[in-house]
C-alpha cells in the first residue's frame, strides 16, 4: 500500500510533497510549501528544508538542528488554520497552522503565523510572525 502524505491531503507522498521534495519549483502556492515542509519535518529532510528557507535566513548549524529535533518527535497532524495571500499569480503569503506532535512522551501544538516569499522564481519560508 502506498504512503499517505503526511501533510493531510489525503492524496500520497509520491503524488503529493514527494513531487515537491524531488523538484521546488513544482510548489505553485505558499500553503503547498507550507504542507511540503511539514512533510519535511516527519521525514527529517533536512535538504528540503535548507533549500525551503529563504537563504538570508540560513544559520551554519541549521539543517542539523531542524534534523536533531525532528528526529527527536513524533509529527501526528497538521491543521491549516488561515491562508492569505500565495498563491502562484502573488510574490508573497501567510499561512497560519497548527503542528501537533509528541515530544518525550507530551502531545504538544505549535501554533505559527509563517510568511513565504518567492526567491529564484520559487517559494520559501522567509520566518514567523511574532505576536
């Protein structure tokens, strides 16, 4: 039986962010990065989510951090809770989610309001927005 994407689109990883994760320039709205980066996370694709990440925001130990913790959880659910603006015509765009995920034996949620822009002609997360 094939894999389900773990983003939550019902469809599968192979058709869904795996299409992603092969090839960048395939995400055509901000949500679609969003789902492909979370979907980074459950599978500790730290490639994905360096060459996802607007590069001024690129730290020298990043991808091995964002790989130690993802590998330390366990990602159960992703909830889109608002989208503005991203989509494949727009250069910029917010999606707020929910991350439900286990962490040393507590069910925890992050909750982020993320920007995305357009960088070389493709998608990234450029940060969250502080309250």
């Amino acid at each position: 039986m094939e894999e389900q994407c773990p983003c939550g689109s019902g469809k599968t990883y192979d058709s869904c962010c795996g299409v992603f994760h092969n090839d960048i320039t395939k995400v055509k709205t901000a949500e679609q990065l969003m789902r492909s980066r979370y979907t980074a996370f459950c599978k500790a694709n730290g490639d994905y989510l360096i060459l996802s990440q607007h590069s001024s925001m690129i730290q020298p130990t990043m991808k091995y951090d964002l790989v130690r913790w993802a590998m330390s959880v366990k990602f159960m659910k992703l909830e889109i809770v608002d989208v503005q603006d991203g989509s494949e015509k727009d250069e910029t765009g917010e999606v707020e989610f929910n991350a439900f995920y286990m962490e040393r034996f507590q069910s925890r949620c992050l909750h982020e309001r993320s920007r995305f822009v357009k960088e070389n002609g493709h998608w990234v997360y450029l940060d969250a927005i502080k309250d």
